[in-house]
C-alpha cells in the first residue's frame, strides 16, 4: 500500500498529498480488517484475535522511515506497518485469523501462529538466503511479552560487525552497516526484564536500534500506575539520554494522533540510528485500544466512562480525519466516499480469504463422501456408516478435523472387513495424514547431512596437550577461514573465557569478532538470534550450563521454533557454547538435561565427552544452518588430549552414537564427563568377568539416527542408562528413544535400567557430588546386580 517514502520538503504539495492519502487508506483500511476481524473470531470462524486498532498512525510513520535493508522486531499489533510497507494484504490478514495452511494465502507462518504475527521471507524455496537488501524484513513475531527484544539487540548488532568487519561477504545482507532494527512493543510490557536488559544492552554496545513503545495507558485490565513507576516509561528511563560526554540513547515524545509531529519525529530517529549507531527509544503517548486487549475481554469493563470519551476523541484515526480536512487535504464528504470504498474491500477480502480456507477442505469433504456411499454400500454395518455420512454431508463449513475423525470412527465399524472400499477409505486417511504432516508438523529441523563425519588426524610425533588447547587452536582456524563468525560472552573476549578456550583470540580477532559483554544471559542468547537471522555465524557463549536457565525462554520459545513456526522461510543458525557436567552444589549442578530436551526440540543439544569431540562439532555445525547447543565438560580442560593436526576439518557426526568399547554382556549408554566414569568402571568389571559394551550417545538432539544402540542391545540382552540428571531426565528419554522408537525391548532377558542422581540437587563439595550423582562405585554395583539376577551362580550377591 505504501510507495518508497519521500519527504515533504522534496516534493509538491499534491503528491504530498497524495502520500498523506494513501496512508489514510491504509489506517482506514487496517481498522476495518480490525473491526470485521473481531466479528469473524465471535462467530466462531477464527479462534482467537488480537489486532492493532488504536495504532495505526504512529505505525504509518515508522512505515516512512523503514527502509529496504532494515529489520523489524515486533509484538501482535503492528498490522499497519506491515500493511504500509506492501507485506500484508487484507486477503491475509483474514487468512492468518483462519490459520490457512497455505502459505500462499497465509504468509506469516502457514496457520502455525495465531493472526497477528509478522514476517517476512527470508529465504527462498530452496532454503537459501534471498537478497535481504532488496526488501524490508520483519523477523517473525512470538506470543511471550518482551519475548522480541533480546533478538532486536542481535537483529541491530549485525549493522555494527557488518560496518566494522572486513573480509564479509555482506551483499545480501548490509551495506555498510546503515540499516536500522525497528523494535515495537507495548507500555506495559516494559515492565518485563527482557526489556530492561536490551534497553541497557543496547546503550552500551550503541547499535542502531529504534525502539518504539505504543502507550495506551493499560496492559490488559491494569493500569499503567500498577506497571511504571510514574507511569511513564521515558520518564524513567531518563538516566540513558545521551549527552555531549556520554553515549546513550536518544529519547524522544511525541503523541500518537498528531500525524506531522509523528512523520517528523521518525525522520529524525532514523538519521541518528541509521549514520550514528545511536540507539534511540521513541515514546508514542496518548494512544488508544478502541476495542480493548483482544477478543477475550472487553475493555468497558475496567476503562471508566471518561477514559472511554476521551479515547474517542482521541482516536488516532479520528484526528488524522481531522487534521485532513483542516489542512485542506480532502473534504470530509470525498474521505466518506474513501471509507465506504474500503469498507465493501475488506469485506471482499475477508470472503476471499475464507473461500480459499475453505475450498481444499469441501473438496476433500466431497471425495470422503463418495468414499463412504461405497463402503456403506458393501458393509454390513450400512446404517451406522450412513449415519456419520450424513453428519458430515450436513457440515457446510467443515474442519479437516471433522473429515479425519469421521473418517477414523467409521473404521471401527469396518473391523474384520477386507474389501476394496475399505482400502481406498484407509488410503485416504493416509493421504490426508501425510497432507496434515506437511502442513502442522514440518521444518522443526532443516534438512540436512548431518551425519558426515570427518576424523581428526594426527602427526607421528603427535603431542599431547591440555584439552583447552584442542578448541582454542580450532576456533582460532574457525576465525582465520570464516570472517562471519564471531564469539562473544561473559569473560569471552580479554582473559579467553574462563577456561581459556579463547585465550589470545580477542589481541589477534579485535573486540567486534571476539568480545565481553555484560552479566545479561538473555540478551547474549538475543545478540546471537538476530545476528544469525542476518546472515552471520555467532556463537553465544553462556558461561554455565546452570546460567543457560536465564536464556531459556527465550532459546524455548524464539531460537528453536523460528524454522517451525516461518515453515521454512526464516532461520538462525545461532550456536551457544556452554559448559557443565558433574558441578558441584545446588546452583551449579550442571544436569538440567531433562528440561533442555523438552524445551529445546528444534535445536541440535550435543554433549562431547571431550574438547577433541567438542571442536568437531563446531567444525560441523558451521556448515549447517539448524541452532545447537554444545555443552562442553567443565572437568576436561585441563585433562591431556592429543592435538591433531587437520584443525578446523575434522568434524564430529550430530546424530551419531560412538562405541568407545565394545563388550557381549551388557550395554551401558551414557555422555558427557559421566561417560568418562563409565569407561573406568567397564575396565574394573572385567575382573570379575563382566564385559561391558560402552556407547557414547554424543547426540541428544537428534538421538542415535543409525539406531546403533538397538544393535548392540541385541548382542548383548542388557541396557543400563547411566546419567547425572535427575530420575524420569534425560535417562527417560533415552529409555523411550530405544525402547520404544528402536524396540529394543525385544532383545532384552533383564528389565532395562536407569542409574542417575538423586531427586534433589547436587550437594556442594566433592563428598555431595560422590553422595549425589552417580560414582563409580554406584555404577559398578548396579551393573553387578543385573548380572546377579541373570546368573547368580556366576556373579553371587555383592552386598
């Protein structure tokens, strides 16, 4: 809807005019898919809404001064800035309220999120990078308030390595480091901790990031007085103005209806952020929600009737209206002819958009009707049959749902019946699940080779070296060969991270490739988000294990589920490097493995047993486009290792379990520093006669893709998992990866079992981890049991 924005002072007044009539259209036009959407959501066709009205004119002028190049970084309101820059017709505005799979018709995420969550596409059909220079980008919204910010930082970031790295091959994705990340989200969520992080972040990496905060007065039901101290979020965050001898931010106020102070204002944030690098945090006040929160409340229950009649009022379309007709840009009968036009548009769009929602599914309804006049026709339960034909022949607006399970409650009357129409009913389904796959249950993974492995290889007078060594001189190769990778976290840069992983690399890299930042886990995770939706390769290092639970949120819910919830059109190849395993003590037990697994599906969680296995797996992830997570063994930096010679090439299998000693008695499966314990106490059973075949997992996410371990679970008819989470964790899931996706159950003469640690956290000291987790004595004992009970002749009761 919106043309390349020209200012006023470079053109004539009428196509000025003709721009500020455009962008009436598209305020007027964004209102009335808002108002027709909340109809469509009481009368049941969509689920749920919640839509943008009340915020149409400050969008209009972010719109102006978004350029091709630049990012945005939102939350569930920004309909009209979407519509303005050409990314969002009415037709998909009402195919995202009806969650059309189609991503054709719905093209912000297929049907995967609910209306009002923006992108654009980042990528092509093939999955490879389009020119994100010659669009305007949106990074694809998420629900969690606050949750846009960390990745905004990133998203802003990639403009400051972009103007200060040589050697990248930016053509697609920068020039010069001049485009800005637009950031949106609402006053009351800048009570959420995300917010405060990025704000500071941001002034102190000084990126060019505009962010914008829409102030309606309300979160919800709740007042601003019960979310910001003095209400007013500019107010206090005065502290962060620049001056002439400090960086920070420039603040700026302006009313949301006041449409040329509005334009003005976005104009001047865009030169500082875009040629200074300045953050710059625009306060639109005095803006109004006409039809409150969503559809699931309404907002005369809590507004008094005074705030409603000043809203009114105040409506930020009503005084553009206003301000149109006072500076003679148009009478107010030529802009009532414009809005009924829009009006009898949107209502077409809005029947278009159902139509085409509709049409795959009553052609489908049509095919399973004929299916089942055919299999009635030759069952002996006919009536029953007929009966649920003649439901779903009934149904005018029918869900795939109700085909499916009509069609799935119909095979119980079929039970025992072999004919042809039975068959092609079976089929059908088949077809229709393979369909619903494709449609709700893609692209949680890219796919990809992740399989390749390639060994490290050594010299004859091979030198054995502190483990730190191994990974420092393979990143220093990374950084050598790939000038778009870069690492950062806390102690990272100046000392070479804590275990010295790094050590030297910040003196030979520079601090915009190897760098420190602040004690703020989420945002380190968000710089990384944004930078790798950018085309950069970042590692984020979270120094702990136990401190990735300050990220988590948003590694859950932004960095795992950007290729899933964009069916492909978006991706972040982030990888965050942490470290952990057999910790000491409540707050770093480093074992949270079980959470990881459920929260994370969508990245790759790798756990090395050693630094050589660690660097291959940077090595590899490099070259794959899928998040991760590498989680290094804290106990193994300084243990001696021997140092290849092909650093930077070899590369460790993601998905791929390794035997590290093979064995006919029993199968014991763990990873990590644990695995090492392991490894020592397969050694000892020997003395008594007990060979043990250790598996290495490796892999968590994807789990042992080759399902080598059913193999070995059928030479040896034992499995013991051995981990240090805590009961029903990570040995839960290996125990269901096996038995129940590999069926290894069928090899098995003795129940399979799990040793892991206690309930509670690890106690402090060396005597609580012994007490705590798995020792080598427990490990021992357990797999004497086992073999006890299968022969005790041979292996009498040790205690």
């Amino acid at each position: 809807m919106q043309s390349e924005t020209q200012t006023e002072n470079s053109i004539s007044f009428d196509e000025f005019k003709s721009q500020v009539l455009e962008d009436y259209r598209t305020a007027v036009t964004s209102r009335e898919c808002s108002l027709l959407g909340r109809r469509e959501v009481l009368t049941g066709k969509a689920k749920f809404g919640i839509f943008g009205d009340g915020k149409e004119v400050p969008q209009l002028a972010m719109a102006k001064a978004f350029k091709k190049g630049d990012w945005r970084s939102g939350y569930y309101r920004d309909q009209t800035f979407m519509m303005a820059i050409n990314e969002l017709t009415p037709e998909q505005f009402f195919a995202g309220l009806y969650a059309d799979t189609n991503i054709e018709n719905e093209p912000m995420s297929a049907g995967r999120q609910m209306g009002g969550h923006f992108m654009t596409h980042s990528l092509d059909e093939n999955g490879d990078w389009k020119n994100l220079m010659e669009q305007k980008n949106s990074s694809s919204d998420i629900s969690p308030t606050a949750g846009q910010m960390p990745r905004l930082l990133g998203l802003a970031q990639a403009s400051k390595i972009f103007r200060n790295v040589e050697g990248i091959d930016a053509e697609k994705f920068s020039d010069q480091g001049n485009e800005i990340a637009w950031g949106t989200i609402g006053n009351a969520s800048t009570s959420e901790g995300h917010f405060w992080e990025t704000i500071n972040a941001a002034g102190v990496l000084q990126v060019p990031m505009v962010m914008n905060v829409w102030d309606d007065e309300y979160g919800i039901s709740v007042h601003a007085r019960h979310q910001t101290t003095k209400e007013n979020i500019s107010e206090i965050l005065k502290g962060f103005q620049r001056d002439k001898e400090k960086d920070g931010y420039e603040i700026m106020v302006v009313e949301g209806w006041n449409y040329p102070k509005l334009v003005d204002a976005y104009e001047k944030a865009s030169t500082i952020a875009r040629k200074e690098h300045c953050p710059v945090l625009i306060h639109v006040i005095e803006l109004t929600q006409p039809q409150g929160h969503s559809t699931s409340g309404s907002h005369e229950r809590y507004k008094s009737e005074d705030r409603l009649s000043w809203e009114k009022e105040h409506d930020c379309n009503v005084k553009f209206r206003e301000w149109m007709i006072e500076n003679d840009f148009a009478t107010s009968e030529q802009l009532e002819e414009l809005e009924k036009g829009i009006k009898k548009e949107v209502r077409t769009a809005k029947h278009n958009a159902w139509t085409a929602y509709l049409k795959p599914t009553l052609t489908k309804q049509k095919e399973f009707i004929k299916l089942l006049e055919n299999v009635a026709g030759s069952s002996a339960n006919a009536n029953f049959i007929n009966s649920i034909k003649k439901e779903i022949a009934g149904t005018k607006e029918p869900l795939k749902k109700d085909l499916v399970s009509a069609g799935r409650k119909c095979l119980r009357y079929l039970i025992g019946e072999e004919t042809s129409e039975k068959s092609a009913l079976i089929n059908w389904l088949n077809d229709f699940n393979e369909q619903a796959h494709e449609d709700y249950a893609t692209y949680l993974y890219k796919e990809e080779d992740t399989q390749l492995e390639v060994l490290p290889t050594y010299d004859n007078d091979v030198e054995e070296v502190d483990a730190r060594i191994i990974l420092r001189d393979n990143f220093d190769t990374i950084f050598s060969n790939r000038p778009d990778t870069l690492i950062f976290g806390e102690d990272s840069g100046e000392i070479g991270d804590v275990n010295q992983g790094l050590e030297g690399l910040q003196k030979k890299y520079g601090e915009f490739r190897v760098s420190d930042t602040g004690i703020r886990e989420a945002t380190i995770l968000g710089q990384g988000i944004g930078m790798a939706m950018r085309g950069l390769r970042p590692i984020a290092e979270i120094q702990y294990l136990d401190y990735v639970m300050y990220c988590l949120q948003g590694m859950s819910d932004d960095l795992s589920t950007v290729h899933y919830r964009t069916k492909g059109k978006q991706k972040a190849p982030l990888i965050v490097r942490t470290r952990g395993h057999r910790l000491e003590g409540i707050w770093h037990s480093g074992s949270q493995m079980g959470g990881f697994l459920n929260l994370l599906r969508g990245m790759y969680i790798l756990v090395p047993r050693n630094m050589t296995k660690a660097a291959g797996f940077y090595n590899t992830l490099l070259d794959l486009d899928t998040p991760a997570m590498v989680i290094e063994c804290l106990n193994g930096y300084r243990l001696k290792e021997k140092l290849p010679n092909n650093l930077g090439e070899f590369k460790t299998p993601i998905g791929v379990t390794e035997t590290v000693r093979e064995g006919n008695d029993i199968t014991l499966v763990s990873y990590g520093s644990t695995l090492r314990i392991v490894e020592e106490v397969a050694k000892e059973l020997q003395e008594v006669d007990i060979d043990a075949e250790v598996i290495d997992v490796q892999s968590l996410l994807p789990f042992d893709l080759n399902h080598d371990i059913v193999k070995s679970v059928e030479k040896t008819n034992r499995l013991l998992v051995i981990d240090e989470d805590v009961p029903g964790g990570a040995s839960a899931y290996i125990l269901q990866k096996v038995l129940d996706e590999q069926n290894a159950y069928r090899y098995l003469d003795s129940k399979p079992q799990t040793l892991t640690a206690k309930e509670h956290r690890p106690a402090y000291g060396t005597d609580g981890d012994y007490f705590s987790k798995p020792s080598a004595e427990d490990i021992y004992e357990k797999i004497y049991a086992i073999m006890n009970e299968s022969n005790p002749n041979k292996y009498p009761k040790l205690r």
